[in-house]
C-alpha cells in the first residue's frame, strides 16, 4: 500500500526529499532546479499539483507523478447562447488537467522499478478522482508507450491521441571518443571527421572548455544574470571561438549516476555559420568520453529533450549512435469547442 503526499507548489516540497526526487528523474533533468525553473516560468493561472508517493517501509519517495490544472478559457470557445443563464457561472471555473511529469518526455509519472505496478495503480486511482470532479472538462495524458498505458474512465466523443519521438540519450558503450567513432557506419564516421577538417580549414578554431560560466571570455553573448544562474547549478560551459569572438557554446549539467546533460547554444547568423549543428553534438561527445563518471550523454533544447513528431527527424541523430522512445498525447474533453489541449 502507497501512501501519497500532496503539494501545491514545488516550493512546499521537503528540501530532504530533493536528492530522491533527482534520482527518480535522474534521466530526465540534471537537477531539481529544472523543475523549479519550470513551475516559476508557467504561465499565469496554472495550478500544480506534486504528488510523492512512499512505500511502508520507506521515509524516502519512490514515485513522482505532476498535475497541471488550466484554465478553459470558456468566453473564447463556447457561443453565445451557452452563456445566457447569467445565475450560472460554473463555465467560469472550467479547467483542463494535463498529467506529465516536467515536459511531458517521461510520462505521467516516474517510479523505483520495485514499486512499479503499485505505482501505476494508485496513479491510476488519482486520475480517476480528478475525472469525476464537475469543474474538470477536458483530460490530457502523457504516456510512455509500452510502460505506461493509463486509460481514461469515460469515452467521450471528442478525443484524439498524438505520438511523439523523443530523443534518449547516448550509453557509454566504448572508452574513447575514436572508439565510438570506430563503431559508427563509414560513411557516418567519415562525414564526422570530414566536418572537423573543413572546421579546421576556415580557420583557426578555438575549442573552449571552462570549469565555470564565470570563467567563459567577456565576448560571450550570454546576459550576466544567465551566467549566474549557471554557476548556481554548477554548470561548464563549452565553446567554439575564432578571432576573439565565441561563435556558439555549450551548457554541460552533470545529474545523478553519471547522467550528463549538453545543450547548445549557436551564436552565428542563419545561413552564414561557420560551425554545423553536427559539430555541437559531437564537441558534447567528445566532452562525454572524456569525463570519467560519465555514463549516458543527453542532449537537450530549451531545457528539455529533443521531441520529435517525426520519425524522419530523428535520423540525424540515429545515425550517431542515439536511440528513441515513444510518447503517447492522450486528449479527451466533454466539450465539443475545445477539440484541442490548451
């Protein structure tokens, strides 16, 4: 039997649950500060709701699980005669719950794999009891497919469901960056190398590596305010620079259990740049091999993992090594004018 605590705000959550909640989602963000970032930056009328879920025997969470109630706005999408009775103004308190844990790439929820399928039965029980609340219209599920298949109570008649690909990242396979590189397609591993030569041809290319935002040269074009959000969460800053200007970077995160999280950051004009986005992803690589704790490369954008509706998309990225897993976007609403999640 769960037990299931509540939380209102992320700012509620007990600091001594932190690290557990890290490595629940030790794959999916770097730190718990994502989150934060997350909660802070939603838009105006967003309610979330935390739920941690412990075992019998535990004092630490075993299960994470996020609900984001929004509002509908109903005087944009419903007519004028649904709005006449003036005494009743339920439509005005109208809300859509989204279940997905961070963006929505892991899911619904995260779980110690021990506590699995009593995990999936109690969010299951708590999905139910938001159906049957009157104010809540409109359901929308993230699901991972073939772990999560959470269903909905009603079937109702406006529904649709929506997959996405999301970009998993790089186990650590092979001890050297040459390594991997070996045991890539040929013609893969010689488009890699090629791109490092013709980078080298244009000029004397400056790769950066810096233990601290704080210690990255003044002509990088990140506001100062950024910077010290960085060095906060204990970041590195990589770069690609030539005649003194810091033509593009990357943040490197480290998480929990040798997860490593790269995101770049290109600085040059469309159409005009000197380094390719192949090469971001491969200076992150080589970065990754080299740090000793490392264990799996994630790629990120945004803050986030790269998502995909595509298939197609994610070529690029298959091609060096990468893998993908699927999420599935389940809608429901019990009004015809809201065919589409918020």
């Amino acid at each position: 039997m769960l037990i299931v605590q509540k939380f209102h705000s992320i700012h509620e959550i007990d600091p001594e649950f932190i690290p557990n909640i890290e490595v629940l989602l030790q794959e999916d963000v770097a730190s718990f500060a994502t989150l934060v970032q997350r909660h802070d930056g939603a838009p105006n009328g967003d309610v979330f709701t935390y739920f941690l879920f412990f075992g019998p025997t535990q004092n630490a969470p075993i299960g994470f699980c996020q609900l984001c109630l929004k509002s509908i706005p109903s005087k944009d999408i419903l007519p004028w005669w649904r709005k006449l009775k003036f005494w009743d103004k339920d439509h005005l308190h109208w809300k859509q719950a989204t279940w997905q844990v961070g963006d929505g790439s892991s899911g619904l929820c995260v779980f110690d794999p021990r506590f699995a399928r009593s995990g999936k039965e109690k969010v299951q029980e708590l999905i139910r009891e938001y159906e049957a609340r009157p104010d809540i219209m409109a359901h929308e599920l993230y699901c991972l497919k073939g772990l999560q298949d959470y269903t909905f109570s009603k079937d109702l008649e406006t529904k649709w469901s929506k997959e996405a690909y999301v970009l998993e990242p790089l186990a650590k396979a092979f001890k050297t960056y040459q390594d991997y590189l070996q045991s890539l397609e040929t013609d893969v591993r010689n488009d890699i190398k090629a791109s490092w030569k013709e980078l080298h041809k244009k000029g004397k290319i400056d790769l950066g590596d810096y233990p601290t935002p704080s210690e990255t040269p003044k002509t990088l074009p990140i506001p100062s305010e950024q910077l010290e959000i960085w060095d906060k969460w204990g970041a590195q800053v990589l770069t690609f620079e030539k005649d003194l200007q810091v033509l593009g970077c990357l943040l490197v995160l480290k998480g929990k259990n040798g997860n490593v999280f790269f995101e770049p950051f290109p600085f040059e004009p469309e159409g005009e740049s000197i380094v390719s986005d192949e090469l971001y992803t491969q200076y992150a690589l080589l970065k990754f091999f080299e740090m000793p704790d490392a264990r799996k490369c994630h790629l990120m954008k945004f803050g986030s993992k790269l998502v995909f509706e595509e298939k197609e998309d994610l070529r690029f990225f298959q091609a060096q090594g990468f893998q993908l897993k699927t999420v599935v976007r389940q809608f429901q609403s019990e009004l015809k004018e809201l065919s589409h999640p918020l």
